[in-house]
C-alpha cells in the first residue's frame, strides 16, 4: 500500500535564515511524495502593514496574503533542483509521480473554497491544515524558527504563539502534526530520505502548563 504524502509547512520566518537552502536541501532528499506549503514571511507582512493605510478590505487581504505565499513558493522553487510549483491536488500528485517535489500554490484551491473565512486571520499555517483535511492520512510538519519542548501539544503551541487558533480550527482530528526547529535540520535529510518528518510530534491534548515550564 502507497503511503499518505508527507506535507511540509515552510514557514515564511526561514526567508532571514542562514538554513533556508539547508533546508531546502534537506528536503529534496525525500524518498515518500512530499508537498511543501509556503509560508508569506515579509510578503504577508507588507499586506498587513499597508491595509489600514490603503483601506482594502478582508477579502482583497486575505487574496494578497495568499499571493505573498505564492512569491515565497516561486522563490523556494528557485533554490531547488527538483521543486516546482503545483497550483492544484492534480497537478500535485502529478508532480509526484514525475519525481519532483510540488510547492502548493494555494490560491486558486482557497479561493474556490466558499466556506473558507476571507480575511486577514487566514495565515499560512492555517492553510497547511486546510490541505491536509483535504488528504487524509498525511502528516503535516511545520518548520519553524524555534524548538518546541517534548511533550508539546496543539493548545500549547498555539498559546505561546507557535501557531494561530485558526490553525487548530481548520486541522482535521487525525492529522499528525509535527514541528522542526533549528536543531532539528542536522538530522532532517537523513529522516527524510528514511520516508519520515523531521521534528517533534505535538499531542492534541496537554496542559498548557507544561509547555511553559519545559521552555524555561
């Protein structure tokens, strides 16, 4: 039996990182279908930066947030030897089959969703939990600027501001959800290349409190 892609969140943060292309690098090595979903980073935050000041509303937000992803995945595609950008689940799954690794470009996908809110709270980690509801079975990892501490959960992250509630919202109760640090790149292409994410499983229940004193 095939088994579920993996789908991996690249956070828009990694754009200042020293890693960014280690990463890249690192992911190029999978040996299961991998997706990558692109974070906006400084794209989205000259959408938000300028609303107030342009006046446009939550739905024109939401669409040029979508587009600041899309800027991020053209440039990931451009540090890759085997990325390429997929706009669609087929032409994802396409991308698949030829051996390269698709980075999603959501916009068409989410704007086609009528149950999709429309405005600014839509963010990029919330979009990596709307495409794995869309394919069940598929572990979701996030890549992030920080290393959660063991034992994490899904409140948790999204108390300390690792992830937004809307991400929690949108994931589907069986997605397993994972997040890879700065520590975690060392080991990554290795985990990969063994047809597993990279980073720390975070539970869907655990008391906030133990995120606090594990990060102290």
């Amino acid at each position: 039996m095939t088994k579920p892609m993996l789908i991996v969140k690249f956070g828009g943060s990694s754009i200042a990182s020293p890693d960014l292309r280690k990463w890249v690098q690192a992911i190029e090595k999978t040996t299961r279908p991998l997706v990558i979903v692109p974070g906006g980073g400084p794209f989205a935050n000259t959408v938000r930066q300028f609303q107030t000041r342009i006046g446009y509303n939550g739905e024109a937000a939401c669409r040029m947030a979508l587009l600041a992803m899309e800027q991020f995945g053209h440039a990931l595609v451009a540090l890759g030897q085997k990325l390429v950008p997929a706009s669609t689940l087929e032409a994802i799954e396409s991308a698949q089959a030829r051996g390269f690794v698709p980075v999603w470009m959501p916009s068409d996908l989410l704007m086609a969703d009528e149950g999709m809110e429309r405005d600014r709270s839509v963010t990029s980690d919330a979009v990596a939990a709307w495409l794995a509801a869309r394919l069940p079975g598929s572990p979701l990892c996030l890549i992030k600027q920080i290393d959660v501490p063991p034992g994490s959960s899904l409140q948790a992250i999204s108390a300390a501001g690792v992830v937004d509630a809307s991400f929690i919202s949108l994931l589907d109760p069986s997605t397993r959800v994972y997040v890879a640090g700065p520590s975690d790149l060392a080991v990554s292409g290795r985990r990969l290349a063994e047809g597993v994410l990279p980073g720390r499983e975070v539970s869907s229940e655990q008391p906030l409190a133990a995120f606090a004193e594990a990060a102290q």
